[in-house]
C-alpha cells in the first residue's frame, strides 16, 4: 500500500467527473449538500449540519488522518457531493446532494475512487457497507462494479439506530 502521506493533494478526473480536496470556500455547499433527512439517516454525519458543522468537518477532510476525502463536481468547482476513501477500513463512502441525485455522480464517483485504491494505493479489496433497506446505495454499489459478499451483517448502533451493515467488496 501507498503510504498515506504520499496521498495528499489528490485530485481525480474521469468519466465527467473532477473529485478534488474539499476548501474553506465549499463551506456554504457542505450545508448545503448535507444538511438534508436522507443523508442524516443514511449517513453518520451529524445533523442539522450547519455552518459549525461544516466547519468541523472541513478540518477532518483536511487532517491527515489517513482519509481521502474528496468533493464531487463535475466542473472542478462546485461540490455536487462526496466520496471517501478509508484506506484502514479497505472501505470507501459517498453523499450526493439531493438536487443532484439520479445523475449517475455516486457511481462514477465510487468507480474512479475504487480505481484509485486498487491502482495507486495498492488496495487489493475495497468495501463497501450498506443497510439492505438502502435501495439507493444498494444500486450505487452494483453500478460501480461491487458484488455483495456472504459475510454476515454487522450490527450498528448509530444515532440511536440499530441497523445490519451488509458488506459489498471490489477486487482489484
């Protein structure tokens, strides 16, 4: 595997996409994009997700914390989403901003990520792990290439929700 500090600066661009590093100026965007029901429910990013949120956020995505955590555009501009590389979970996330849901952002997105785990990070297995009630996610995952695995579901508290966590897994 890459070491995580030579991942810094990353920047992807392929199938009409841009994914690049999240900026102070997108702050106004991640409220917008993730302040909404269906992220809070689906996700675990807290909620409301106001300014202070978006804020602390912002200084998560840029710590170097061994995370990639990359903005969605399709211009290399304006945030439509984001998508997550977790490089000491094999796992990678992604939101998409309602107003730009059913576009294909989070398959391409997904595809491009999981390109860049096998190619450049030398991830040979990325995972992703969804609730079987996740429709949405559950279609993201088939489109970008996953194949859901016989691994038993792993129980979740997260705020204050029980769920089962399926596990889909990319080989390179």
């Amino acid at each position: 595997m890459a070491n995580m500090t030579e991942m810094t600066g990353v920047r992807l661009a392929g199938d009409g996409l841009i994914l690049r590093e999240w900026v102070e100026a997108d702050l106004p965007a991640m409220v917008e994009l993730f302040d909404d029901p269906a992220v809070a429910y689906w996700t675990p990013l807290v909620t409301p997700f106001d300014e202070q949120a978006a804020k602390a956020y912002l200084e998560v995505a840029q710590a170097d914390n061994g995370r990639i955590q990359l903005a969605i555009t399709t211009d290399g501009e304006r945030p439509l989403g984001e998508v997550l590389l977790m490089p000491k979970t094999l796992s990678v996330g992604y939101s998409v901003g309602s107003q730009f849901r059913g576009q294909g952002l989070a398959v391409r997105a997904v595809k491009l990520i999981t390109a860049y785990a096998h190619e450049v990070a030398g991830m040979p297995r990325v995972l992703l792990e969804i609730e079987a009630e996740n429709e949405a996610s559950n279609a993201v995952a088939r489109g970008a290439g996953y194949e859901l695995t016989d691994a038993e579901p792993a129980p979740v508290t997260e705020k204050g929700r029980d769920l089962l966590l399926y596990t889909w897994e990319h080989l390179a």
